[in-house]
C-alpha cells in the first residue's frame, strides 16, 4: 500500500477518535472509522479487540524516570487500561523504585540489575515475567532488549508480538554490531508487526530486509485536552509572570540532553543571532535521567557544554519542569534541533500548545513539518540555517502566530493520542490476541 493511503488512513482514524472521543477506544463509532482504515492498508478488516486484553509492554525506563518514550507509554497504557484492558509495563529496576507498583491503574513490574551483564539480565528477567504473566500481546518497545526479551517471551507463550523502533538508526545500529545482521533476521522472523513512528523508519528497515506485510505507520500522538494554546495573550502574560519568565520573543528546548539534542548546536547558533535579537531569550527545560544511584532532576549531560555558552545573555536554564503544558503556552517558539528522532513527543506538544516550530529535517518531523508552511526545517547540523530561522521568528511576530496555527491544525487532524492507542489495539486484534485466552478459557 501507497504512504499517501496510509497517510489517508491515519487521518481518517484520527478524526474519528476526535469526533467520538467521550465514547473511548474501541466505542462504536470511532472503532468503525479505523477498521475502514486498517482494511485498506491490509487488506482485512481489524476490529479492535471483543474482550478485555492483558497486554505486556517492555521498555527499557519508566516513569519516575521521565522522557518521550516513556511519556507515550505511559499515555497509551493509561488509555487501554481505561477501556478494560490489563496492562503490565516490565522495565528495569533502577535503586531506589518498587519492584511492583500500580501507576493510574496500570501495573508496573520491574526486573533489577545484577551486574556483570545487566542486559542479559533484563532480557531473561523480562521474558521470564512475560512467561508467568501469559499475556494476550506482548508490545516492546525499542529493538534493542526490549524485543530481545520479548521474542523469548514470546517463544514461551506463543503471544503475537510488537516491536516499535524507537527512532531512525536504531536497526542499523544493531545491524553494525558482531552478528547484527543474524540478530536482524531472528527478529524479522519472531515479530509479528514493526509499529513505525516515521517513514524514515520504514525506508531504513525495508533496506534491511524486513518483511513489507510486518510494517505498519502508526505516529505518536498528543492529547489535545491536555495540551493545547493559552486562550489569550493576557493568559501567556500571566503565566510567563508565575514562571518567572521574561517578556519579549520566548524560545524553548524541551528534553533530554543527550548529544543526539543537539544543544550545543542550538546554543552556538543563538550567540550567532543574540546580538540582533536582543529582546529574546532561549528557555532550556531539562528532563529527569537515570544515574549509577538511581535517578533525578538533572540537565543530563549538561557538563560537556562549554560553560560560556551556558551563561552567555538571553539563556536561561530552566532544569527539569513538571508542568510542561503551561510552560508550553507561556513562550513563542519550540526549538529541536535532534540530530536524530523517531517522532519527538516534545515536539508534538509544541505543535499542539500552537506554538511555532524550529526543527531539524530527521524522522518523523520530516512527515508532517512543511517548511514556511507549519513550521521551518533545517538540514541536521546546519549552524547557519538555524541561526537564521531563530532570527526571523525572533523579529516577525505575524509569521509565529501563523505558523503555529497551521502545526496546531495539523496535529488536531492527524496526531491525536487516542488515534494511536486505537490503532494499536486494532493490530493487536488483527494479530489473533485475546484468541488463545478465549479458548483456553483464562478468563
């Protein structure tokens, strides 16, 4: 099937959980809009499921621990777990967090660590646990050992299995590797779908020998109600007061600061443009990372960022932030300048908080980002090209409204979380789960 029906699809899915979204996933209406959906991108009609699931999800980090894959998770898990479904997140145990633990009504078990060979020991641990627990589905996320320990769940089980790529380069990564290339293959063959953020995504693992029928686009989505516009500039000013935020043109990075962000990229490029700018300020909001203690609030790896650039004017050095939605109505202008993305969580809020948009030409921003139309793109890395977007928004307050209109309307259209939670679940049902609980009688 062609990427402009499957783009077709989603759309039509996603106005569907918009229009019936009080009904819930899988309610009625809404359900029929994605089974058309999903009947045109496989040929089959897709149901979601008739009966109450137990879904396994295996991810690497959970919250407390706090970052975009484990943000979308979170949401999704919270989202099946109000429609009837038994949800388990399987994660690591880092020091000092419960071994088990109910979070909003999904059920978290965490595998600890034993050293010398913490991986391995996550693998067995989770595959184990997925063993006790006979789900109907088991759901990874990440190619890295979360599929692992899910494909030897699943040999145990006999669950239909998922993988989700986290982002771009994550399969080659794996295919660079001593036997990559054999533990590519094993994977091909023990997934049953690769749920795609981007279509960056598809290209790379269809170059690698994926199975075309196994690939599925289905993007991360936002919940609007949650995220969404201050109703008048009256309210940004009010809010930007109890934040401590100053007045005039107010960018902001959100996220990890991992060397893959780009932050230094971004910092360089404003000292380009702060001279001739002098009125705005760039907002860094830092996000919660492990460490060999356990986790807390930090700038991540902040310390690798020449201080200069740190305390140069105009910065200011947020840390972690609990409330990102008013944070994301108080300022201008979202700044990502990620070298390498699957599709940024931080982003889609942004768009959805209608703000205007500065982003690097990776992963799925790549799918729905039109430049100078609802946002401006950059090619990765390009000092100069992103100096020059934060100048023009910075000087032309017209354009940053309009953009950040037109991103808004576009994650309305096609990026709503309850679109993807419905998605899913209708893969799950497509793939046979809930069948062999049915017949064995578990429930």
């Amino acid at each position: 099937m062609g990427r402009a029906a499957l783009d077709a699809d989603h759309r039509t899915g996603a106005r569907a959980a918009r229009k019936h979204g009080g009904s819930g996933i899988g309610g009625g209406e809404m359900n029929s809009g994605i089974t058309s959906t999903l009947t045109r991108a496989t040929g089959t009609a897709a149901p979601a499921p008739s009966q109450p699931l137990r879904i396994c999800m295996i991810i690497s980090s959970y919250h407390p621990i706090v970052g975009g894959a484990e943000k979308q998770v979170a949401q999704l898990a919270g989202l099946m777990t109000g429609q009837g479904h038994e949800v388990y997140i399987l994660t690591r145990r880092y020091p000092g967090l419960a071994a088990t633990e109910t979070i909003d009504g999904v059920k978290v078990r965490r595998i600890a660590l034993r050293k010398p060979v913490k991986g391995v020991g996550f693998i067995l641990g989770a595959a184990r646990m997925v063993r006790e627990l006979n789900p109907d589905v088991i759901h990874c996320h990440s190619l890295f050992s979360p599929a692992l320990a899910g494909a030897l769940g699943k040999r145990w089980t006999n669950a239909p299995l998922l993988a989700k790529p986290m982002c771009g380069g994550e399969a080659t990564s794996i295919a660079s590797k001593p036997l990559g290339r054999q533990r590519l293959a094993y994977m091909a063959r023990a997934v049953d779908r690769f749920p795609m953020v981007s279509r960056e995504i598809e290209t790379e693992l269809t170059e690698l020998g994926v199975p075309a029928e196994k690939l599925r686009y289905i993007p991360n989505g936002v919940d609007g109600a949650r995220f969404c516009p201050a109703r008048t500039p009256v309210e940004k000013d009010k809010l930007r007061l109890s934040l401590g935020l100053p007045a005039g043109p107010l960018f902001l990075f959100a996220g990890r600061l991992a060397a893959q962000k780009r932050l230094p990229l971004l910092l360089e490029a404003w000292s380009d443009v702060r001279e001739s700018i002098p009125q705005a300020t760039l907002a860094i909001a830092g996000a919660n990372r492990a460490s060999g203690s356990g986790y807390h609030a930090t700038f991540g790896e902040c310390d690798e960022i020449p201080a200069a650039l740190l305390e140069q004017p105009g910065v200011r050095m947020l840390g972690h932030v609990a409330d990102m939605p008013n944070l994301l109505r108080a300022v201008d202008v979202f700044v990502l300048p990620s070298a390498r993305e699957g599709l940024s969580n931080a982003l889609l809020e942004a768009c959805a908080s209608g703000l205007a948009c500065i982003t690097a030409r990776t992963g799925g921003a790549m799918d729905f980002m039109r430049d100078g139309e609802n946002g401006l793109l950059f090619e990765v890395d390009d000092r100069q090209a992103l100096a020059t977007a934060l100048a023009q928004l910075a000087t032309d307050a017209e354009r940053r409204a309009r953009l950040g209109e037109a991103a808004l309307r576009t994650v309305a259209e096609s990026y709503d979380i309850r679109q993807t939670a419905t998605s899913l679940l209708a893969q799950y049902a497509e793939l046979g789960a809930g069948t062999r609980a049915a017949t064995a009688g578990r429930r």
